[in-house]
C-alpha cells in the first residue's frame, strides 16, 4: 500500500558533465518512470559540449525538469553531488533519488524500489545493475551479497545512480555536509558516504538483487563496472598510492560522529599506523569489512603486504 493511498514523490538528484550522446534516453526513461510523481533537480559542471543548451531547451517544455544554475567547476561527480543535496530542499518529497547522465532505468524501478522500502522497513535501497557497451556486450553488476557488520567502512552499497533514499537520510547527510567540523564533505564519493551515514546512525539499507538499470559503458565513466584487468589494476593503485586508506579514514571519522562506536575508534587507531602489529590486529575485522570474500581477501592481502 502507497503513503495515504497517493502516488509517492520522488525527487531525482542528476549531476551532469559533457553528457550529450546519452543525456536525452537517460531523461526518457526517468520521466517514464510509473506510479510516481517526479521532480529531476539537475547540476551540470560546466559542460564543454551541449549538455547545458539541451537541459535548458528541454526544461522550457517540462515542468518536472529544473536546471539548477551553473556556479562553478566541481571537477568530480561526488562534488557535484554534494552541491545537489545541500542546494535542493527534498524536505517535501517521500524519497530522493540519485541518477547519472547516461544509463537507462527499468521503467518500474522508483515504484519497485519504494514498495521494498515500505515492506521492509529501511532507510534506502540499492540494486545490481546490467552494464552494457556499444559493441552490445551485457554484464550483470551483482553487489547483493549479505551486507557485513562494517562493509559501510570500506565500500558502498553499489552503483549511486541506483540508491533510492527517505528525505530523514539525504537531510542527514546535508547537515554533515554543511557541518564545518565534520570531513564529509571530503569523502570523494558521495555514494560510500550516504551509506556509511544510514549504516553508521543505525538505520537499514536493503540491496536488491534484481537490475534496476542498465548502466552505460563507455570511455568516459568516473567508476563503470569495475570489472576486468584495467579494473583491477586501478583498484591496487589506489590501495597501493594510499587513496583508498585515506578514504576510509574520513569515512571512519563521519561515522564515528554519528555514533560513537568504540570499534570505530580502535579501527582508525589502527589505520593510523603502520607497524606490523597494527596491521595483525586489523585484519580481525577483515570477515566483517567488505561483502565478496573475493574483495576480503583481496583486502587482507593488501594489508599484511604493507600495501594499505
């Protein structure tokens, strides 16, 4: 049963870049989407191709497009992001979504994702996705494993572009992310953050494992599907270089704020050194840390090698 027998409304947060020959499908399918009412909030970063012109043209016709203003250069989707969830005010709709510029959404994907929430009683879903390329090559995306006590520390919940969220949620991350005190808005990726801010105040996220989308493949994806060598390779550089250490460290801080775990506290004294013994004491918490035991393996070994 819907919220007081009325169709849900969602707000769809969409940050844009150089988006041109996938903007308009992507667009399509979410203005298809059924049984709910939408407002797409779209922030572009300063698009070089035309992208802006075309959001511009597009929402002269559709009241449920609104471009938010060009401010300045993010250089970064999480950037972008951010800038989305501090300068819309959600506070009136049911749930918030987020949506990169160049996939394409079942068309079911809002209503199915809201009616999970509702029977399940959780503060957002996430889902497996289909990744495809132009030479028609499809790849099932599947993140659905059970979720672990602290995988919120040290991944996300899946690809951003499919989160579904409550308005209390994406509210709490605003009020961190305006909190000069708090390092969220340092944490790169806005999609780890969010997680780690329903996980660390307690609250349930669900990930689905049916596909919600299809998610383009092409030479310009901030993360794509994070499959094969070239993936892999670019996963050990950024444990290797340290990225990744310290990208754990802010979400350790963010969640520590929120909670006040002492087991968070022992894990970031932890990471903070980089003497042998640390290091053993760290891998305790390996089985809880990441949901494939591939990756927690994956990541055992980067730790007792020094390379995290």
């Amino acid at each position: 049963m819907l919220i007081n027998q009325r169709r849900p409304t969602v707000a769809v947060l969409m940050a844009t870049y150089n988006g041109s020959p996938w903007i308009n499908d992507q667009i399509d399918s979410i203005l298809n989407q059924t049984s709910v009412d939408i407002t797409v909030y779209v922030s572009d970063d300063m698009s070089e191709d035309a992208t802006y012109t075309y959001l511009l043209d597009r929402a002269e016709v559709s009241s449920q497009l609104i471009i938010l203003p060009q401010k300045e250069r993010y250089g970064s989707a999480g950037k972008n992001f951010y800038r989305l969830i501090k300068d819309v005010n959600t506070t009136d709709f049911d749930y918030i979504a987020f949506a990169d510029q160049d996939d394409i959404w079942d068309q079911h994907k809002l209503i199915r994702h809201i009616k999970l929430m509702q029977d399940n009683n959780v503060c957002a879903v996430s889902s497996n996705v289909i990744a495809f390329w132009p030479d028609g090559k499809t790849k099932l995306i599947d993140k659905s494993q059970p979720q672990r006590e602290l995988d919120f520390l040290f991944e996300s919940a899946g690809p951003g572009c499919t989160f579904l969220m409550t308005s209390w949620l994406v509210s709490e991350v605003k009020k961190l992310l305006i909190d000069s005190s708090s390092v969220a808005s340092q944490v790169a990726l806005h999609d780890w953050l969010v997680y780690a801010v329903c996980r660390a105040s307690g609250k349930k996220w669900l990930i689905d494992s049916k596909p919600s989308l299809h998610y383009r493949q092409h030479d310009k994806n901030v993360v794509g599907a994070n499959s094969g060598l070239k993936a892999m390779l670019s996963r050990l550089r950024k444990v290797s270089n340290g990225w990744y250490r310290r990208e754990v460290l802010k979400v350790l801080a963010v969640s520590y704020q929120l909670s006040n775990n002492p087991k968070l506290l022992n894990i970031s004294s932890l990471l903070e050194k980089s003497d042998v013994v640390s290091r053993i004491k760290l891998l305790r918490f390996i089985p809880q840390a990441r949901r494939k035991m591939t990756d927690c393996l994956f990541l055992a070994l980067m730790i007792i090698f020094g390379l995290f």
